[in-house]
C-alpha cells in the first residue's frame, strides 16, 4: 500500500494526526481511498485559492503568497481526486503581462469554446486620497483585473486584451478580487471588489469588454452587510449563494461569510459566518471557494489559513474541507481539519 507522505510533513499537522494516519494505512482491510489530503494540501506558501472543475479534473489556481514584488506568477495544481496533487509551474508571470508591474494575484479561471481564460488581479491599484497612494511612486497608479487565455488548463496562458479588462473604481470599489460566473442561462458575469463594495457586471460574449449593466451603471453594486472582499459564487438547488470574506487579510480576524438569494444580482443579505479562526488549527481563514463533485450534491471549500504559529505576513496555505448543507439549504459552519478530505475522483 502507498500513501502520500508529503501531504502529512505540512506545517501545523500535529504528530498524533500523522500517527493516526499511519496507523489507519497499516490496518489490514483499508484501500486507498482512507488516505486523506492533509491540509495545507499543497506544499509553499499559496492563498485565495481558486477551485474549479474541468474535465475529469480538479484544479486550484492560487495566489503565490509573497511580498508584492515577489508576488509575479501562477502556479497551478491539478488533482484526479482531491488527494495527489500535480503542480503546473509559471503558468503565467509578468514576462506575460506586461502592464504588470508587481502583485498579481487572486487567480480565477473559467473555460469557454474551449478555451481557458484565466482572470487576475495586478498593481493593487489605488488611487488619489488612499492613504496607500503615493503620488512619487507610480507602480500602483495604473492596474486592475486582466485575463489571459490558453488552450488547456494548465497553459501557457497568454495575455488576451493587453491591458486591463477593468481599471477603473466603479461604485468605490477597488478592481480586485474577481470571480468569472457562468448562470444556467449561459451569461457570463463577473463579481469583483476590495475596500468593502463588490460589484456584478455583465461580460460579453468573447470577454472583451462588460456590457452596461443599464442605461446609468457600468456596474451593479450589490455589496451585502459585512463584505470587504473576495466574492465567489455557485449555485445550488435552484439558490443563488455568494460568500465573501470580511476582517482583514493580514491577520486572524479573516473569515468567510455569506448570503444566499433567488436571482444572480440578489439582494445578499448576510446570513452569517461559516469559516474563522480556530487556535486549536489555524487563522486567519478566508477567501474561499467551492468545488462540487459533478453530478453530486457533495461540495468542499478550499480555502486559505495561516499556520500556528505564524511569522509572516504573507505566511498562508492552502487547505480543504467539507462543505455541508442544513435541510434549508443554508450553510453549516465549517470545520477547519489537519486530515482534509478522503479521495473522491470523478466518474
């Protein structure tokens, strides 16, 4: 029997869950299916961890978590069942993008007339009156949500519109954080959104520009109570379910909220909080996503945390964990977990 080690010697996995582990490998009647992922699930430093289905597989584009300047590239990770992940190195970085001039992140990908699109944050862009504006320093003058294109998942992506898709700050929010969404009518939008307003807009058919929202908005605000970031959307059993993340990304006081509602623009109304810190595991949870197993009602949020204990800033992994639903359909809080999930590939 084989099992894979690497995903036990992870930060913040305690002996004992490595110890228990073992011994459920060593015992006479187990498969491998009762081999878990582990968490963080993948090795190095990555956040806002992007999940998504293509095929027989399942992929995570993340953020490289690195000082900005550091911060230049994507890797990805494919997985045939949710436990033995492949990396695909430098699918993208600046050489690519070349009004990227630092901080690309928040990777988001989605497939179309089979083509990969790969949307992503750059610049952390700001603008006059931020305090994080700096007038002699024109790096972050300029950016905001790009897309680059390949022809399979894991690239080489290239860049699709060489400039931003959105640069500017609509209804006060800052161009980041963005989420492609395909509804069951087959329109595509995009939710985006720092400094507490997330916005939805509309894409065109080949993801060239955003189609007017109405006669008087680019844009719809569609911010609920609480929001500061990181929107993500699916939907399940006919509900529309945003989740966000609120606190802030540099510390513990990061978590996972959401709201649900019957049509793709809301109105999201807070429901509450379903993934925080927990100092028995980790802080500092949040900008999540969601896989569901196709053809299944069996879903799992991945998501970012911060190790305990934790030296840097920039200090996040990757983790996974069930996701699970009341009678109601509302969310149950979820349990942040060392042993992560058990394999589940697709059929």
């Amino acid at each position: 029997m084989t099992f894979k080690l690497s995903s036990l010697l992870k930060p913040g996995l305690t002996l004992l869950s490595i110890s228990l582990i073992l011994l459920s490998c060593q015992s006479g009647n187990k498969t491998s299916s009762n081999i878990t992922s582990g968490n963080p699930i993948i090795d190095g430093w990555y956040a806002d961890p992007e999940g998504v289905v293509f095929g027989d597989e399942y992929w995570i584009f993340p953020t490289y978590s690195a000082r900005y300047k550091q911060q230049v590239f994507f890797d990805a990770f494919s997985s045939k069942d949710l436990v033995n992940w492949k990396k695909h190195a430098k699918i993208l970085d600046t050489t690519k993008i070349k009004w990227a001039r630092q901080a690309m992140w928040a990777p988001a990908a989605i497939e179309k007339d089979g083509k990969y699109y790969l949307f992503f944050s750059a610049n952390d862009i700001q603008r006059p009156g931020s305090s994080l504006y700096n007038a002699d320093d024109t790096i972050n003058h300029t950016g905001g949500i790009g897309i680059a294109v390949a022809s399979q998942p894991e690239g080489p992506y290239e860049d699709y519109l060489g400039k931003p898709l959105i640069d500017d700050f609509y209804n006060d929010a800052q161009p980041i954080d963005q989420f492609v969404f395909r509804d069951t009518d087959g329109q595509h939008y995009i939710f985006y959104g720092g400094w507490r307003h997330c916005n939805i807009g509309k894409l065109n058919e080949d993801f060239t520009e955003i189609i007017p929202w109405d006669e008087e908005q680019l844009f719809k605000e569609i911010t609920p109570e609480g929001y500061v970031e990181g929107p993500f959307m699916f939907i399940r059993k006919g509900k529309y379910y945003l989740m966000w993340s609120e606190g802030g990304w540099t510390n513990g006081s990061y978590k996972v909220a959401y709201a649900m509602a019957d049509q793709v623009d809301g109105p999201y109304n807070r429901i509450g909080t379903i993934l925080e810190s927990d100092t028995t595991v980790a802080t500092g949870a949040g900008h999540n996503s969601a896989i569901q197993v196709p053809g299944k009602d069996e879903w799992y949020m991945i998501y970012h945390r911060r190790p305990i204990p934790n030296e840097d800033r920039d200090h996040r992994v990757t983790s996974i964990d069930k996701m699970e639903f009341n009678a109601d359909g509302t969310i149950k809080p979820i349990k942040m977990t060392f042993e992560g999930v058990e394999a589940k590939p697709i059929r």
